[in-house]
C-alpha cells in the first residue's frame, strides 16, 4: 500500500506550542504509512533546522497579507505544488495558513484537507473568525486540541459534526524529571540551592506576563532566595524587562529568548507558572507535568481539562496576580505537596498525553476521513473527573489587549 504523502501546513517556524506540536508531530508519523513534510509561510526559525535534520522537506510560501497579487502568486505556487507532488492530505494550522491553505487545496482536488483551530478566538476580530469559519466549511474535518475550544466553535456556528478533538502530546522522554544541574544554573545565572519559578511563553499580552511580574514582586519579599525565570520571545519583551526593573526585580527575574534546552529548565524549576490569559491547551502545560514541575496555571482554555485542581496541580482565575501569587507561595513553602502533584501530573501525562499515542490518534483520523467515516471524539479519559469551566476574562480587558496584540502584528509586519 503506498504511503499518505501528508502536508503539514503552518504560518511560521518559531519556537511557540504550535510550531512544536507539528514538528513533533512530523516526527511521530509512523514513516512506513506516512510520507510527511512540512510547509509554511514565513520562512526561518529554531524549529526549521529541528524538522530539516529529521530528514523532513520545508516548503516556503512568503507572503505579507493574506490577499492580493503576491498572495494569489504564492497561491498558484502552493497549487501547482499540491497537483505536481500529488499530495493527500494537506493540514493546515492556525487563521493565516487556514485561509491560505484550505481553498486552494480543495481546489486542486486534494482528499483530504483539515483546518486545525489551536485557540479559544480571544486573539481575533469578529471578521477575523467569520473569514476562518466560511474557508473552515470547504475542509474536510476540524482538528482541535481541546473540548473548551470545540464549545467555542460551536457557539460560533460551526457544524459539530465536523469537530473533532485530539489534545496535544508531548515527547515524555525528552520532558522528563532531572537532578538538579548546578552548571545549567549556573549558566542560567541562578544560584545552585534557589527555589526557581519558571515561565516558558512567547511574550505578547495574551499571554499575561506581567501578572506573574506583579505576583513576583511579592514573592521576593516573602520568599528572599526565588529567582524567576521568562523563556521567550516576542514584541512585549522590552516592556515586561521596563516593568521588571519599575518593581525592582534585578537580579531576581531572568529573561532568555526561547530555548531548546526547555526540557533540562522546567526540570530544575521548584514551581512552574503559565499566567495567559488566553489559550486552547498550551503545550507549556503538558511539557512542565511531564517534566515534573510543580504547576501553577491561569483556568483558561483546556487547562481544567487535563489539570486536575489541588491533585495535579493548581488552576487561578486569569487576571489576578494576588491568587497566583498565593497559589506560587503555596507550593513553595509546601515542597513535599508540590512534589506529590508533580508525580501524579507526570503519571497523567504519560499515561494519556504521549506523543506516540497522539500520533496515532492523528493517524486514525485521517484514515477515517479518507474512507468517509466519522472519527471517534475525544477520549473522555483523557478529563480529569470534574472539569471546571474556564474562567471568563472581562471583556474590556480582554478587548485591550487584542488591540495590543494586534497593534504589536501590525508593527512587526512592517518592517
């Protein structure tokens, strides 16, 4: 039988959970059913020399808007492409490769072409979701990665029937719990024996940084040797160094760009915080319990769905630097507590969350889909007992900082 030659198709090659969810994911394809690469629209990035070294092709497709004249050029390409190689399944990621991918894959006559929404709409415009919801009609399947974003969508109009959820997996073996490394602290610039709260996150106002800065100005006074640690990257990073050094955290909070080291970090971290505002199913979270990082993360999303509430961790409102705070200073002063949760997220994450298993879920939907059958839902053993709904974020702050975000796009496409 000869193999599926699968597209999978992205905006960018960045280190964010998206990016490693699909170079992870490449990877994991069982080869002998699956002839697999990649595509995107930005070109560059960590993750490319990731997917390039595993022997996987990168297609590129540079575009600086989403219509046009150099737009439809690239589209032509991206065609000429599909019908040339004889493609089946293009999967394509995210608003932007959706609205690019999805049409001119139906077009040309591709078996198989799924959209992946990997987020809750928070980042996007009421046009913005009505485009993506029309091109989302022409795919074959939804693909989503939690049940919160599936209500999402259905709250939105789209066909239920058509959604499918398959939450993220995460390469248990590379995340794993390490002893603690003095030379990697060392290098870090964190003392050998400090209490380490780390912050793996690309660096935009989704994302909620700056809380977990306000919740560290009072740890420090509480807690006199914690460091911090932000690993990431993006446009608000100038700004949050302003607001670390405004609340007087030097020495105390250590910025990187996004590493591929994250693995060895989270595994030397005493508390490991995701503060966002906005999400689906961050990889961060699955990647910080297998790791075996004590966990502190905003209810936002699918976080309920997998993080089980004072068993695996623990689940603040968003928005709120005083509950994180206590809830960071509750694992601290507890190590015991926090080392019993992080063993029972890690037991989780390995039982449920492997990316061999994800794999083959991803494989046995495609299959299904190609002999027109209905794919399985998800796994309701994959929820914790009692899923808490996610907590609302009000709307004007949320309304803020997607003006913020976008505001930061526009700036950055300009250059």
């Amino acid at each position: 039988m000869p193999r599926l030659k699968v597209l999978q198709f992205l905006t960018c090659l960045d280190v964010g959970g998206t990016e490693r969810h699909v170079a992870t994911l490449a990877r994991a394809l069982d080869p002998k059913r699956f002839d697999v690469r990649v595509a995107c629209m930005r070109g560059g990035g960590p993750l490319s020399e990731v997917i390039e070294g595993a022997g996987l092709p990168i297609e590129r497709y540079p575009i600086s808007r989403l219509w046009g004249p150099a737009t439809w050029r690239q589209q032509r390409r991206f065609g000429a492409m599909l019908r040339k190689e004889r493609i089946d399944i293009v999967h394509a990621y995210g608003l932007y490769a959706i609205v690019f991918a999805v049409p001119v894959a139906r077009l040309v006559g591709t078996r198989l072409v799924i959209a992946s929404i990997r987020d809750n709409g928070d980042p996007w415009t009421r046009a913005h979701r009505r485009v993506q919801r029309w091109v989302c009609r022409l795919a074959h399947g939804i693909l989503t990665n939690a049940a919160e974003v599936r209500r999402r969508l259905q709250e939105d109009g789209y066909r239920d029937d058509a959604i499918a959820v398959i939450r993220n997996g995460v390469d248990v073996e590379r995340f794993r719990p390490r002893p603690r490394d003095p030379v990697l602290r060392r290098n870090l610039g964190v003392p050998a024996d400090a209490p380490l709260v780390v912050c793996v996150s690309r660096l935009n106002p989704l994302k909620g940084v700056d809380y977990a800065l306000l919740a560290a100005a009072r740890l420090v006074r509480r807690f006199p040797d914690v460091h911090f640690l932000i690993i990431g990257d993006g446009a608000e990073r100038r700004p949050l160094e302003d607001l670390s050094r405004r609340l007087g955290l030097e020495g105390r909070v250590g910025f990187t760009r996004m590493r591929l080291d994250v693995p060895e970090i989270l595994a030397q971290a005493a508390v490991s915080i995701m503060p966002s505002i906005s999400e689906a199913l961050p990889n961060t979270l699955l990647e910080s319990m297998a790791a075996g990082a004590p966990l502190v993360a905003t209810r936002v999303g699918g976080a309920s769905e997998v993080l089980e509430h004072g068993v695996s961790g623990l689940l603040v409102p968003p928005c709120d630097p005083h509950a994180l705070e206590l809830a960071i200073a509750r694992l601290l002063a507890d190590p015991d507590q926090a080392a019993l949760m992080a063993a029972t997220a890690r037991a989780r994450v390995v039982e449920h969350f492997s990316v061999e298993r994800k794999a083959l879920e991803t494989a046995a939907f495609y299959e299904a889909l190609l002999l027109g059958r209905k794919p399985l839902g998800d796994d309701p053993g994959e929820e914790v007992g009692s899923v808490l709904p996610a907590a609302a974020v009000p709307a004007g702050p949320l309304e803020r900082r997607r003006r913020q975000l976008w505001d930061v796009e526009r700036r950055e496409s300009a250059r």
